[in-house]
C-alpha cells in the first residue's frame, strides 16, 4: 500500500493490533493517533469511538475500517466523511462470542437459572415445571452475520426461531418476518426477543414501549446490540408492570453504566459490561491486511457499509 | 398385548403415564402399584424408584422398562429377576433437555457469569479477560446417547471436546479417550468435566481425588449423572484446595440434598434439584407402547440393556 493506515483506540488495543498488524505486514507505516505525522500520508483509517470531525483532516482518505462489526460509531455527526468507503469486520470469533453470550442469556431464562440459584441460597430442593423448548418461541431482530449465526444455533437446541429484518432473509429452520409490517406479527409469536440489529436512524429506540406491548405477557428481552435501541425507561416501566418477565442487558446508553442507574440493581435485571463479543486483533488482522491490498489495487472492498442505510 | 402392564413411580406421575399410555392402547391392562391385582398378571412393569425385591413376586415378568435414561436404580440389590429383559428410554427431548443443562452450565462457567453477577450486586463495570474458547477443552466422560448429543453441540459451539467411553466411539469433531488406559491421557486435557456416565459398579465414585488430581489446576466439573459417581468429601477438598475452579451438581447421594449438607452454601458450587432432564410420558409413551408390542410378537425389543454391563 502507497500510504499510511491511521489506528485509533485505545492505548491497549491500539498495541495489540499494531503487533498482529506488523506481524503480517512488517513494511505498513502504521500512524497511532494521535501522532498521525502528515496528514496527507493517511489513506485508510482503523478505528474505534474516534472523533468524527477529526477525520475530515485527512485530504487522502479513502477507506474508513471500523474496529468491530458495528459501524454506528462512524456515523455519530458529523458522519463520515462523504466519498470514504467504509467496511466493518466480519469474524468468526466474533461471531461466535456473540452466539455463546445469546445462547447463554436464552438458556439461563429458559431453564430458570436464577430461581434455582435463589432456591439453593435458602437451601429449597424443589422442582420448578419444567420448560417446553419445542414451545418457546425466540425472536431475532437482526438476521446480520450475528443474528443469523445465533438463530441457527437455537434452532438446533429445538426452539421456535424466527428473525425480523428490513429485508427478506432465509436461514434454514427460521421464519422470517420483514420491515414494518412483519414487526406486529414478529413480537405477537416471541416469548424470547433478542436485538441484534445494527444502530441506525431507523432502529434507535425501536426497544420502546409499543414494541413491548406487542410481546405477549411474561416475554424475556436480551439487548446485546447498542444500548440506543433500547428506551431505558421504557423497559424499566415493562418490567415493573409485569408484563416483561425480565432483561438482559450487554449494553447502554451511557457506558460504563452510572454506578446510580437503576439497572443495577434491578431483580429482573442481569447485566454485563459491553462483554459479549469483543474484537480479537490476532484474527481480524488478516481481513483489514486484505482490505488493504484490496484498495491498493483497486480491488472491491471486502464487507463494504451501506452509507444511506448506515449498516 | 396378552397381560399386564405394572406402572410404579410417583401418584402424579403414574396418572400421566395412564393417560399417555391409554390415548395410544385403550385397551392396555395397567396395574398400577400397590394396586396389583393377579401377580400373574403382570408380563411388563414400567418403574421408576420401585422396590427391587418385589419385582420377584410377578412369576410371568418378561420385560421391566426404566422410566428413564437410567437403568440403575433397576439394579439395586438384589437386582432385576434374572431372565428378565430390561430396556431403559431413549428419548429425543430427555436427550435435548440434558444437552441444555450441559450447554447452561459450561456456557455459565466459561463466559465467568457467576462473577459478573457479583460485579453487578456491587454496581462494578469492569471487563474480565475474554475465555478463549477454541482452546477450552471440553471432556464428555460416557458417550452414550445423550454424552454424544452434549459433545456434538458443545463441537458446533467451537470448544475442543473430548470424549471417554469403556468402548471406542466415533463421533465428528469429537476426540475419543478408551477405557482405563485412556483415563488419564483425558483427564489432563479436560478444562471443563461433565460426567454423563451410566452409574454401574465400574463408574461408581470415579469422580474423586485421583480423578481430580490429574486434571489441570482450575478446571471446572459438572455432573449431570448420578449421585454416586460423585465422591463428595474429595470435591470439596478439591475445591477448596484451589486445585478445582467450581462445579455444577444436579445429582446427589441422597436426594433432597439434607438441608445441613455443605454442597448448598459453598461459594463453588451450583447445584439443581435433579432437574436437568425429565423424562416426557407423552414424547415416550409410544416406545413403551412399541416394546409391548415387540414383547407379545416375540420381536426384538428396542433400547435393551446389558444386564452384565449395567447399562
């Protein structure tokens, strides 16, 4: 590549890349920001929650790699640059970090994991009905690289699995419910809803209450897209009603989640720490490596972003 | 079928049998204990937990059918009459039941939900360093039916699984340990134990501190089988030693679990009723049905047992 490749991150993580980068390509001239040197060097920028304005800097920018599958943090205003490609990272660790937490989150509302927990501090041996798997319908907002991984993963434990996405999806043993017509019928038949979606304009606040109403009574929610599709006050008022059973939640609206938040210490509430799936450099290296090559020659980009759909 | 069949286990649960077993055979002849009638009668007996030395009483007794997985308890001494044949269940959701609990519990253990949960209850926003699991390795002691269900998901997930069997076994993407032999080979690579093995005088307390020791220092055991593979005084010396990281326990010696019995409030251990798979009369009423039907034919009967081996 003619050119440098901006990083910008965290310290930590801004090390981590810098070495599996090298590691496959030892001539890169890598800038970690905030020492860019000239700003006319950098051609392609990899990158995570950095300022947005600061990219309009470099008058050679051609491709804008986010560092990890969402790309929401490309858009925040001012947005990117216009004419910069934009590509996210597709990886199967990724992938299947995400589908271990999901399936996780199902499994221990399924199988009542905290109930018995509770039973076994006040030392009750009792048994609970036991679940109906072939009954329980899961519903997956997202049929991304993600969501589908997850859906196919549940469908083989036997649950009902359906996914809702803009667009038609198909995914062997998942129905398939699409944009704003299907979402009334989607949310009538899930007992179980998972949001997988990417942030746009289009799915900010889509966890809202309407959106809950439709669930039938006692339906559990998993939120492990971004915390700006979830209305905060919306869930807590869901949950408090009683017509969610309860929540788990990976991210939030402001992180790290404020120690006062009533989240917290909510008794239908678990959550996590934005830990579900997290970016691992040593194997995403080669596809950003890739994506280099790819634009030194003028090749198609791999994983390219819709800049209108903003996904 | 010519005779009777002989329901014994608890009142409910041998009413729903009735009812299972009769929407399929209106006219089947069920005895159900004590209420016996002829000992002649009876040809089958359908049991669960039953008084062993009554069995003797029924001179025409052809086949006794486990209401389980397990055969075990049919083996208590003294024993099932001799001459009798003796099938156990097989059971596509028992089996998918059980490779839940199994998915719950290792998912649990591997994605460190214990101490996310502390962190929670102390309002602690902190990321843990992330499991790898491409290089946990998963040790699946019995691959019978459901210990091949178990390592199969648990292989499609991406962990490393291995299984131990008295017999070689060939299950894809599944490593296979034989035998004495192949114990200690198994037991060192083995991160995260399950026992699924059948409870024979073979496996009886083969969970111990030898057993313990040649795993490597922090795994983690998980049994789902019996109570008496456990010996329970060498868990607790293993995990509080250091040498174990935790166990999931469904199964006891003595079921309830005594409420004064250290499993319950030990900081290492999650424990459940024996609940992680129940058998389903209306998913199993047609084998039983189908082996009535072998029975008064002279056919093979399906899912036999040896009686020699005990499972």
């Amino acid at each position: 590549m003619s050119g440098a490749l901006l990083l910008s991150s965290s310290p930590k993580s801004m090390a981590t890349w810098r070495r599996e980068l090298l590691a496959l390509a030892p001539d890169l001239d890598l800038r970690l920001y905030p020492e860019t040197g000239a700003a006319e060097d950098i051609v392609a920028a990899l990158t995570w929650n950095h300022p947005p304005e600061d990219l309009f800097r470099y008058p050679n920018l051609k491709v804008l790699i986010s560092m990890g599958a969402g790309v929401d943090h490309l858009f925040r205003p001012p947005g990117p640059p216009p004419g910069v490609a934009i590509v996210r990272l597709v990886d199967r660790l990724l992938t299947s970090a995400m589908s271990e937490y999901v399936l996780l989150a199902v499994l221990r509302h399924h199988r009542q994991a905290e109930i018995y927990r509770a039973q076994q501090r006040t030392r009750i041996w009792h048994e609970l009905p036991p679940p109906d798997t072939e009954r329980t319908r899961i519903g997956i907002m997202g049929l991304g690289v993600l969501g589908t991984d997850a859906a196919r993963k549940l469908a083989t434990l036997g649950f009902q699995v359906a996914g809702w996405s803009r667009r038609p999806k198909s995914v062997e043993g998942v129905e398939s419910f699409v944009g704003r017509e299907g979402l009334t019928p989607f949310l009538a038949r899930t007992d179980i809803l998972v949001c997988l979606l990417p942030l746009t304009s289009e799915t900010r606040g889509i966890l809202n209450r309407d959106t809950f109403a439709r669930l039938p009574k006692g339906a559990y929610v998993i939120n492990v897209a971004r915390g700006g599709h979830l209305v905060e006050d919306d869930l807590l008022d869901a949950l408090d009603s009683g017509h969610l059973s309860g929540a788990t939640l990976d991210v939030f609206e402001t992180e790290p989640l404020p120690g006062e938040h009533p989240f917290w210490g909510h008794p239908k509430i678990i959550l996590t720490p934005h830990i579900a799936s997290a970016t691992v450099p040593r194997s995403c290296a080669p596809q950003v490596i890739e994506n280099l090559r790819r634009l030194a020659a003028g090749e198609p980009l791999l994983n390219t972003v819709d800049p209108v759909a903003g996904y």
